[in-house]
C-alpha cells in the first residue's frame, strides 16, 4: 500500500513499513535506486538530502507472476493457468477438467504497466481450432487494482466445423502504462473465425487483467492465447 500522500509521514510507521530495510533505520537507507526504494519513485532523490515529505505516495515494488493460460482439447477438457475471480493479485495457479456444457473462465491476475513495471509491449496470439464452440478473449482496464472493470478489448472465436484460424497482435503501452495502439500483426489458417468486438482505449488505465472463457464442447483442441502473457512469470509490481 503506498505511503500516504499527504500529512504526517513516520519513518516507522510509513516508510519502513512500505519498504522494509535493516534496523536499525535511517532516512540515508532509503534513497532512490540504492537497493530499497525503486525508479519508479521519482520524486524521492538519488542523493543529497531527503524529507519525508519526498515519500509522499511512494510505493514498493516486488516481482509478480501475472501469468494467464487456456487449452481446450479433443474429447471436451480443458488446462488453464491464471486466477479464477476479477480483480485479484493472487499468484496464478493450474486447473484442469471437463468442459462439456460448462465452460471455464480464467483471469490472469491483475497488473500495472509502464515505466518501471511492466515495461514492454506485449506480443501474442489469440487462436481457435474448427469443432470448437465459441470462445472469447477480454482485455480490461482500470484506474487502480481493485477497479479493473472496464472493457478495452473483446475477441471472439467463432465455431467452425472444417478450419480453425489465428490472429496476433501488437499491444502497445505508453511509458505511464495508458495503451497506445494494438496492431494486427499476422493471421493464419481461418482467421475470420477470430473477431475483434470492441476497441475502447481510456487514456486513464494503468491497471490491466486478461479474461478467456473456454467453450462448452469441443472435438479438437487449441491453446487460446500464446505469446507474451503466457510467459510473464516475473514482473516488476506494486507491492
């Protein structure tokens, strides 16, 4: 949780509290870059001298597994990798069963992008394979991580009895973590199959959470999203 950001600041009680360090502390300790507080913290200085008053919203940062994953497979099963309620910061777990009539939903845990975080753009590929019910695939957005509720982008896959198809894509993030543009990259096989159903970039979003739902029957199988969010395993996060 971050330090207050305004009022009375404690060097027990907030900063130490936020970024932890070796008793016994010292205001010195906890310079920008030095080992305990992150780049991201810009308005607390590199050297010279430090006021508690430049720990105003500061934040700690950790390194989370943001991980997301779903397969469905011949004979109506399913394997997915991810978190199973919205909005969570939970470490990504696996899971595996039948899909028949009763589709699976997973989410990946919920993650801030930009300068400092996630800091890459992400790459990947969004597949459906034929006899196959429909799919989707959900980006949402939101202004902190408990709110991340908004719909940026929504795919489907469509059924089709004799070819199944692909799409990838470019996602790219500003450096305080609003997207940019997502770009089409390629296509495969019967991309028609794959839609794109809402396009809604909010120059507010910092926070982001992936959302597939697996199909309810399906005689051959597919891996859903591959690429980037597949294999983000260790990634720079609010604490």
């Amino acid at each position: 949780m971050p330090v207050t950001s305004s009022g009375l600041i404690r060097l027990s009680g907030d900063i130490v509290a936020e970024f932890g360090g070796t008793a016994p502390h010292a205001l010195s300790e906890y310079y920008r870059g030095a080992g305990v507080v992150g780049s991201t913290n810009t308005n607390v200085p590199t050297s010279g001298a430090l006021a508690f008053s430049d720990f105003y919203g500061s934040t700690a940062i950790v390194n989370r597994d943001i991980r997301v994953q779903m397969s469905y497979y011949a004979g109506h099963s399913y394997s997915a990798f991810g978190v199973t309620s919205a909005n969570s910061t939970a470490s990504p777990q696996s899971y595996s069963g039948s899909l028949l009539y009763n589709s699976f939903t997973i989410y990946s845990p919920v993650f801030r992008a930009g300068t400092g975080y996630l800091g890459q753009n992400l790459s990947f590929t969004f597949g459906q394979n034929e006899d196959a019910q429909g799919t989707s695939l959900t980006l949402y957005g939101g202004t902190s991580a408990s709110a991340v509720n908004d719909v940026v982008f929504a795919w489907s896959g469509g059924y089709n009895s004799s070819s199944g198809g692909n799409k990838s894509y470019s996602l790219v993030y500003n450096s305080d973590g609003s997207i940019s543009s997502l770009t089409q990259t390629g296509a495969q096989y019967n991309s028609g199959i794959i839609s794109l159903n809402t396009q809604n970039i909010n120059s507010s979003h910092r926070w982001y959470m992936w959302r597939m739902t697996s199909p309810n029957a399906s005689d051959k199988g597919s891996t859903m999203l591959s690429g980037d969010p597949a294999n983000l395993s260790s990634v720079p996060q609010p604490a």
